[in-house]
C-alpha cells in the first residue's frame, strides 16, 4: 500500500483521516523532546542537534518498519525532515543520515505551509513564524531533492483538507 507523509501540520486533519484503510503514525519528536528536558537538556534541538536528529529518524524508521502492509500508512512528518530542520540550522549532515533517508521513500508527501492565523508556539514548538517559514522552505528542498516533491495542501478548514488529502490518495 501506500506511504504517505505530512508535513508542517498546525491544527492538522491526521486524525480525521484515520480509518480501516488508512493507519496514521504520530510525530516522534515531542516525545523526545521531553525525554531530553527530563535529562536536564534545556534546548534539546539546539544542544543536541545531531543526536536528536538521529532518535527522531530511529523513531520514524520504527514507524515506517511497522506499518501494516495492507493499509494506507500517514506519518506526522518523515525521515527526511532531520536532514531538513539540520539544514535550517546550519549542521553538517553526516553521510550516513543522508544514505538513511535515500533508502527511506514515500509514495506522497503532503505539505501543509505555515499560515500565520493559526500559528501558535508551545513548550515544544520554540520556532517563531519566521523561523517556521524557513524550516518550510527547506522541507520543500529536501523532499524535492529526494525525488518527492511535495503536494502543498491549500489553507483551508480542517474537513476541506481531510478532503483534499483524500482525493490526492
């Protein structure tokens, strides 16, 4: 079946498309987030950049490794998000993340851009709008340069982009 991914979700429709069919897998990253706050890391992406990285990419591995292969499988962000936020950042990315993410390929990557209106920050997300705009755009380059261009998902309500997403499948 199919491997989808979706991206920069702010008040996102991935529940919505959850059914018999379809098996959504959500993001990896708070959950390491707090376990690295837990460890006394008081910005864990900017302290810890690389090895975040590679957890965060362990996790979506995970995911992907265990995606029934009858359903339709969505994924919170994918694998080659890392290479994108470490990129955004300024970090070298080792060789082996890079040769990680080419052997890791979604059929369809959806992207939704950032949309100021329902943009909010949380103890998580410490990005600010135009930090997020940037991220953005290097999500774009790297899927694109991993040969899967994203479908950009049009700013509208939650069930008018449950819609488009589903007609995309």
């Amino acid at each position: 079946m199919s491997s989808l991914v979706l991206l920069e979700v702010e008040n996102h429709p991935l529940e919505a498309l959850q059914s018999d069919q379809v098996t959504c897998f959500d993001e990896v990253f708070r959950k390491l987030f707090l376990e690295a706050k837990n460890r006394g890391v008081d910005s864990p992406f900017q302290d810890e950049p690389l090895s975040l990285s590679l957890e965060i990419i362990k996790g979506r591995i995970a995911d992907f490794e265990a995606a029934p292969v009858s359903k339709i499988h969505i994924y919170d962000r994918g694998v080659h998000d890392a290479i994108a936020y470490l990129d955004s950042i300024r970090v070298d990315v080792p060789a082996y993340l890079i040769e990680i993410c080419k052997s890791h390929v979604y059929d369809k990557v959806f992207i939704l851009p950032p949309w100021e209106d329902i943009f909010r920050n949380d103890k998580e997300r410490i990005e600010d709008f135009s930090e997020t705009e940037a991220i953005h755009l290097a999500l774009v380059k790297t899927y694109t340069l991993y040969g899967m261009p994203p479908i950009v998902v049009p700013k509208l309500s939650v069930e008018e982009r449950v819609s488009f997403i589903k007609n995309h499948l």
